[in-house]
C-alpha cells in the first residue's frame, strides 16, 4: 500500500487537510461493499414486493439514498475524517451495483410470482 499523503485547503477555516490514500482507499472499499449488500438486499426485496419496470428502479435509487444518509449519519458531524466529499461519497459506486440489483430482482421476482 501507498503511503502518500494528499492534501487540500479547507474552504471554511483555511486550514491544510491531509488525506492519506490508503485509508481513502479502504474507506471507499468498505462503501462498496455496503453498496453491493445493499443492491443485492434491496434487488431482493423489490423481486418479492413484485416490483416492475419504473417503479423497480425507483427503488433502486431510493434505497441508494436512504443508504448514503445513513453513512453521512453513522459518519456524523465530522464526516471530513473519513470522506473527500459528501458527493463522492453518494454518486460514486451507485451504479455499480446496478446489474447486481437488476440479478437478484428478476430472480426474486419469477421465483415468487412467476413460478
């Protein structure tokens, strides 16, 4: 692993940030993760609520929302520590786990209304 160390101003105070790449690394590792068990859960659950078309992917997104404020919330106050940004920390990896969803949603769904 990389011991580098990036930095940047803080807009508000002024003050130097420093950010270590590896634990960036990790942290954004460990998101995707949470987004890949959250695209197969939710995937799961719009299958067996019988979800369809729009209404599918809708969920999808909600579900992506839902689970990017509970890490702003577990995260708390000084979310800086751990993230770059709180857009980073929403927009990147969101659609990876798309086809994991779109997977796990057909299956559920013709396992429970189809079949």
């Amino acid at each position: 692993m990389s011991g580098r160390v990036r930095t940047r101003v803080d807009r508000g105070t002024g003050e130097v940030v420093a950010y270590s790449d590896a634990a960036v690394r990790n942290n954004f590792a460990v998101i995707e993760y949470c987004r890949t068990s959250m695209a197969a859960l939710s995937g799961a659950t719009a299958g067996m609520l019988g979800l369809t078309g729009l209404y599918g992917f809708l969920f999808f997104l909600l579900a992506g929302l839902v689970l990017w404020l509970m890490l702003l919330l577990k995260a708390g106050s000084k979310w800086q520590q751990y993230f770059v940004s709180r857009q980073s920390l929403l927009t990147s990896g969101l659609f990876s786990g798309l086809f994991t969803y779109i997977l796990c949603w057909t299956f559920l769904y013709g396992m429970v209304h189809v079949y």
